[in-house]
C-alpha cells in the first residue's frame, strides 16, 4: 500500500500541473491511493490586495471538486483517489470554514495553521515578520491555534504540525524544555479530539532540512497513540511522493505499522511496509 495524502496542484496558484497529471504521475509510480487536497480558498484577507498566487479562488472551489470526482470515476482500477481540501484554520473564522467543509462531499479534510492574524507563516515573502519577534511567544500563538483547529472537529487529519519551523526560526536552547511541553500539550489536543496527524516529507526540501514534524514530536504521537499518515506536500506532478521512502522509514523504526486511510470523512487503517 503506498499513499500520498498532500498534493497541490495549479488552481492554487502556487502550483505547477493540472489534477490529472497528478493522477497519471500516481498510476506511473505505482501509488495505491493519491489525495487530492489543495488549498480552501483564502477567507479572512482580500485576495485582490493581499499577496497573490496564495490558494485557489472562491468561483474554482467547485470546480475543483467536480473535476476531481469526474478523475475518480475515469481512473478507478488504476489508482485510488480520495478527494480532500487543506483547509486552513483561522481562529475567528469557524462559522465560514465550517460552511465550506459542509457543502462538499470530501473524503477527508486537512486541518493546517499557515496563518497567525494576516501573516502567513509559511510564506518566503513574509519572513520579515520575523524581525524583532519573541520567536518563543510566535511558537505559543502558533501551537495555541493548532490546538483550537483539532478541538473544532472540522479536520480529519492535521497538517505539518511545526512548519512553524520551516524557515529555521526556533525558540531558544535554553528554553526547550518550555518548547517540548507546548509541543506534548498540542499533541494531547490533537488526541483528545481523535483526529489523525500526518508526518509532511516535505522540509527536507525546506530551509529547515527536516520532516514536519519533528522526530521528537513523532516519538511522543506514536507513544500517545495517534494515527499517523503521510504527505508528500507536492506543488509539482514530478515532486509525488518525494521523500516519502524516508517518512515511511522513519515511521517504521518508531514501530508504527499502519497509516491512516480516509473515504467520506471515515478512517480506515492499513498496514505498511518499507
């Protein structure tokens, strides 16, 4: 069983390749289940003055999900597709959010953080809102949310917990001990809400050099017991799967043996091998 839950493709305007060349990327190979699951369409900034090429427009998100279907149909036999949206969590906005998870028939939905306030911290454009920040008190704001985004019960699966991290910003030594435990508080968060966590493959191509999230925090979800899945976060057909060979590793030598799975928002586990 291989899979790759985190594709993105060039509705989202930050993307290269078309749903399809996904699809056909997967069959190539040889994925047993590909998910689609490109960004919910911004809510709480003005696409028009905001920075641009961010998620896909409000008009595509229909679009999206007919087209996705309509692949489900064309290419079943060949490969497993499980329709599904990263949507982001903006605390203030859950009425909205909640609207737009409702009114598609998704397999499965990411609950991700890019933003605290109007900053989206994952974008290599606003890395100068780094600049004279307590990165300690960033890290509290950003885990604060991710906690809230677990407890709304919107989410099947949360998203690159820590990419908080991407572009190397990090508490300092001497305050790790304070870091572990807002790490372990939003891991019992994310557990208490029985939601699943995905290990994103996607920072070792980042700044940071490292898998979100973390080693140390996967050793505490696996000891909590949450299920885990894995996403290669790819923008490009050509990047699937990249760098999951490592995740399903590193999954395994943890003792993991089963990944999450999801159809219509239920979860099915299936064994794993590397």
């Amino acid at each position: 069983m291989l899979i790759d839950y985190h594709t993105h493709h060039a509705r989202c305007g930050h993307a290269v390749g078309s749903l399809e060349q996904y699809v056909q990327r997967g069959i190539e190979i040889g994925l047993s289940q590909i998910g689609l699951s490109d960004h919910m369409p911004l809510l709480h900034v003005d696409p028009a003055t905001y920075y641009p090429e961010m998620a896909m427009p409000m008009e595509e998100l229909p679009r999206y999900v007919e087209e996705a279907f309509v692949l489900k149909e064309k290419y079943r036999g060949q490969i497993d597709i499980r329709v599904g949206l990263e949507g982001d969590y903006i605390e203030g906005w859950e009425e909205q959010i909640e609207r737009i998870i409702q009114e598609y028939p998704w397999d499965y939905v990411i609950g991700s953080v890019h933003f605290l306030g109007e900053w989206d911290v994952s974008d290599f454009r606003q890395v100068h809102h780094w600049e004279g920040q307590d990165v300690f008190a960033v890290y509290e704001r950003y885990y604060d949310a991710v906690a809230k985004a677990a407890r709304t019960g919107f989410y099947d699966i949360m998203g690159h917990l820590d990419v908080i991290k991407r572009f190397g910003n990090r508490p300092d030594a001497a305050r790790d001990a304070e870091a572990i435990q807002l790490e372990r508080q939003t891991l019992n968060a994310v557990k208490a809400a029985g939601v699943a966590m995905e290990l994103n493959a996607s920072g070792l191509s980042k700044p940071v050099a490292e898998m979100f999230p973390s080693c140390r925090i996967m050793k505490s979800a696996v000891e909590l017991g949450i299920p885990l899945t894995i996403g290669s976060d790819a923008h490009d057909p050509l990047k699937l799967s990249e760098h999951l060979d490592k995740a399903r590793a590193l999954l395994y030598e943890l003792g993991v043996r089963e990944l999450a799975t999801f159809a219509g928002r239920q979860r099915t586990m299936v064994p794993f091998t590397i």
